[in-house]
C-alpha cells in the first residue's frame, strides 16, 4: 500500500494508486505557478515512497496535463536527478503516458527520456486506466 495523499490544488490533480507492484498517478489540468509552491515537495515525497515500498515502475499519465510551466517542468527535471543519483541496480522505472495530439507534451517528456533514456520512457495514452 502506498503512503502518498492525492493532491487536488487550484486546477492541478495529482492522483496515486497501486496497480499490482506498479505506483500508477494521475497527473491533470494545468501546472502553473500555483503549482509550483507544492511540486516539488510531492515529486520528492513521491521519489522516497517508491523507494520505501520498493515499487519497481511509476506510470505517470499526463494525457489529460494541459499546461505546465518551467518551473514545474523543472520539479519534473529533479525528480529524474533524483532517480539517476541511485545506484543504478536500485533505480525504478517511469512510464509517462502522453497524449499524441499535444505536441508540447511529446517534445518536454521526450526531454525527460533524454535524462535516462535506461529508466524513463514516454509513450502514447491508449485510452485505457491507470
């Protein structure tokens, strides 16, 4: 069982659940700069709760993400320092699942395959649940 709270704050819904061994969250809305305030902090407490329970895969799906500005891309950004600064036989795996139509999400995610090409992987939301 995973010990991470939703978030529902000013138009941003950060959702966890467990889906067999995998952390699955549901990220929507708009990230904006009232979203900055608290992105972070839940990417870090999200990073520690996938390391405690031991969860091998994170499936974030950002197809219904509409917006999301630099700063909390950059929570994103140090959430994958965060991962990469494991050993790497202790690092998990994150799967974002995009929507093919938005174009921004496929060039900013594709950049956060970059970072750990090994570890991170973005693909297209299939329409199916998380």
């Amino acid at each position: 069982m995973i010990g991470l709270s939703a978030l529902d704050r000013d138009g941003l819904v950060l959702r966890p659940h467990q889906v067999g061994t995998e952390l699955h969250l549901e990220f929507s809305g708009s990230a904006d700069n009232e979203a900055h305030a608290v992105l972070p902090g839940y990417f870090k407490l999200l990073h520690a709760e996938v390391q405690r329970s031991g969860t091998t895969m994170v499936v974030v799906d950002i197809h219904q993400l509409h917006f999301i500005n630099s700063s909390c891309f950059k929570a994103l950004v140090t959430w994958i320092d965060l991962l990469n600064g494991m050993p790497p036989a202790q690092r998990y795996r994150i799967r974002f699942l995009k929507d093919p139509t938005l174009r921004w999400q496929t060039r900013c995610f594709d950049a956060l395959h970059r970072m750990s090409m090994a570890h991170v992987g973005v693909e297209d939301w299939s329409g199916g649940g998380t």
